[in-house]
C-alpha cells in the first residue's frame, strides 16, 4: 500500500510541476534538477510510518530519472517534504457469525516541493490511499499483515 501511496505521490508532484506553455518543448539535454527529500512528518499515532514512507520517497524519486536525489540540502535546488496527516485501520468486511474477515487501512499525506534558493512553494498537494488486508485470529499475523501493507 505504502509503495501505490509513494506511486501515486509522485504521480501528483510530476503532474503538479510538469506544467509547460503550448508548444514549450523541454530541452531533453538539460541536467535533472538536484533534489534532496526531507526525512516525512509523521503527525500520526503509528510508529515509525514516516521511515518507511521515507524509503520509498527514495527510491521512488530515485528511479523517476526527473530528478537527482542528493544527500546535501544545501546543494539542492528543489526540496520535497512531506506530513503524514492520517493514519487509519478499522474492519470493513465480517462473516456470518460475525468474525472480522477484512481490514482497511488508509494514509493520507500533504506533499510540498520547494525551491531552495527562495523558499517559493511549487507545488503542494493531498494525496489519500487505502488498501484491503486479511484479518487474522493471530495478533502477531495480524499485525504482520498491516505492516506488509504500510510497507514496513
């Protein structure tokens, strides 16, 4: 779930900033912008959700070829921060005697990229997603497979 989350994420920064006037075509030889992601905001009760989401930020931003990821904040021309603003899991499906078959879980997070030099705020967005996972009478499975979802 974590991973569709950082997909869908990205998705929406890229579109967010991807704006060109008619007929602007993008020179294919210019350098990727140099962009450092600042460790996610966890403003959640779930532990460590903001790793994770982190990570995967990484990977994600590291992959698009758009941007070049760098560890140096002050070297970066954009900056990409994130807050987790919810964090949500609660049954959604039962069975016939009234055992919990299905769990939702749900994230929700506020994406802002930043240009460096002045602080000009580009683009800033919502982005909500939940995923479906089994419910399981093992608490410790149970918890697994939660965790599988958030990508932890």
């Amino acid at each position: 779930m974590l991973r569709l989350f950082c997909l869908c994420l990205l998705g929406a920064v890229l579109a967010g900033c991807g704006y060109r006037p008619e007929g602007y075509a993008p020179d294919a030889a210019a350098p990727a912008p140099l962009l450092y992601l600042e460790l996610a905001r966890n403003r959640t009760g779930r532990a460590f959700i903001e790793n994770a989401l982190s990570n995967q930020m990484v990977e994600r931003f590291g992959r698009s070829g758009r941007f070049r990821v760098i560890e140096d904040r002050s070297q970066a021309e954009l900056l990409f921060s994130v807050d987790i603003v919810s964090y949500g899991s609660g049954a959604i499906a039962y069975d016939r005697s009234d055992t919990i078959r299905l769990y939702r879980c749900s994230i929700a997070a506020i994406g802002t990229l930043t240009r460096n030099s002045d602080g000009r705020i580009l683009w800033k967005g919502t982005v909500a997603e939940s995923t479906e996972y089994a419910a399981n009478d093992d608490r410790a499975v149970q918890q697994a497979n939660e965790n599988k979802v958030i990508g932890q």
